[in-house]
C-alpha cells in the first residue's frame, strides 16, 4: 500500500553541546540515540522523539564535510534535512531523477534503505525517502533512532510537531516543486501560504528572502513555559518562538 509521511527533520548545528541539552530541557523531550553511523561522514548526532516524528541535531567533527559547508554558506540559518519514510523510496526517487532532481546518496544497513535528494535540486533543504521493514507503522522499527526509541517518547510538555516551514521568494514554485517530488497537491490558504498536507504533519511555504527552512511548530501543554525555559537558557524568545539550531521553534497550545 502507498504511503508517506515525516519521519525526521535534522538539524545543524556547530556543536552537539549545549544545542541538544537546551532543547532536551525547553522542549521536555529526551534523547534515544546516537547513530554510529554518522561517523563515516565527519559527524555527530543525537535523535529526539517527538512523538512519532524524530528531531535530529548533527555536528561536524572534521573539516570538509557536507555539514561544514551548509553551515557556512547559510551563516548558520536553515535546517538541513526533510525525511520521509514510504513504500517505494527508490520508485519516488526514479520520478524525482525524470524531472531533474539527482539522487545525492544512497543509505543502506540492516533493514534500512533511503534515497537522499541533491538538496540542490529539491531547493530549501535535502529531502530523503526511506523504507524500513514495518515503517509504514510510524511508531515501528526505524534503525536511525536505535532499536527502542519509542521508550523516549515524552508528552508533558511537547506533544507534537505540527508544522514543517520553509520560505522562498517564489512560495508557490517552491511548493509545487516538492508537491511533485513528494506527489503532493499544494493548496494556497487564505494567508498567502501554501501547504502539502501529509497524515502526521504538514509542510508550509511561506514568503522570503531566500529559500531554506526557517521553522519548525510543534504543539505544547504550555507554551509560555516552553519561551520561558528557553529564555532561562539563553535564548532570545519573542512572539510565540525561539531560534536553536539554525531555526526558530514556534511553539502553541
């Protein structure tokens, strides 16, 4: 049966610590692993439930990483990374590859299988479809987030992230571009934006100045706790958000 939805987004940020700390403690979630993995590519990372989206924090550890240089070419601004689990991660990718967008990486351990797109191409940030045996389950086996991640699932603060946002000067191509890569329909809403609607979650377009991923919603229990907690640590908090790791965290009830 077809399916997708958001399994991940990962962040970059300079170092590990105090980043995931700091969103450990504002946003109340706790960290189920640390990928190995990721050391071939002069990495990093620690993987954070949020229910059944995982939020990801990498950092480079050597020179000349892919990681590296998305850092200095954004100033720092912008998340890195959109995964999506699927049925056919190598079927979507061949109809993205028809219409120009080029396969960047290929991924494949234990059960696992992903397909990354040339973020060049996909225009924000890098998208990635994976499969794994009994991911169409969104709380199944995923091996990224380690054999028993859903034991650090925690909702007395967090209870969701809501909302993928990503700006453009052209929100309506931008749209359109990843609604034809994801086999999407983008709707226009009332407020200018556009939207790909998935089960789990949803993806916003949004007018700016350059195309990146700006934001990510998540739904609270108390969401002037959350700007409180982060202000407590640092971070300047102003409306209903925060920026950590390259994007701002807009929190609501």
């Amino acid at each position: 049966m077809s399916y997708l939805h958001l399994r991940q987004i990962c962040l970059v940020a300079p170092t590990l610590e105090p980043v995931v700390s700091d969103i450990a403690a504002i946003m109340g979630l706790e960290v189920c692993y640390r990928d190995p993995h990721v050391g071939k590519y002069g990495l990093e990372n620690a993987l954070l439930p949020v229910g059944p989206i995982l939020l990801e924090v990498i950092a480079p550890t050597r020179e000349g990483t892919a990681a590296g240089r998305f850092l200095d070419k954004s100033g720092g601004r912008g998340g890195y990374m959109a995964i999506f689990s699927c049925d056919d991660p190598d079927g979507r990718a061949a109809r993205a590859n028809a219409m120009g967008v080029r396969t960047a990486n290929v991924i494949n351990h234990e059960s696992y299988h992903g397909v990354q797109l040339h973020p060049r191409d996909c225009r924000a940030a890098f998208i990635e479809l994976n499969h794994t045996a009994g991911s169409d389950d969104v709380l199944g086996p995923y091996p990224p987030a380690g054999p028993d991640w859903t034991r650090a699932i925690r909702s007395d603060v967090t209870t969701a992230l809501t909302e993928v946002v990503l700006q453009s000067r052209e929100p309506a191509s931008l749209a359109a571009h990843w609604g034809r890569i994801l086999d999407l329909t983008p709707v226009a809403g009332d407020d200018g934006d556009w939207r790909l609607t998935l089960p789990n979650a949803a993806i916003r377009v949004t007018q700016g100045e350059r195309e990146f991923m700006s934001c990510l919603c998540f739904r609270t229990t108390d969401a002037a706790g959350v700007l409180d907690a982060a202000r407590a640590r640092g971070y300047a908090a102003s409306g209903n958000g925060f920026d950590i790791a390259g994007v701002t965290f807009a929190v609501a009830i």
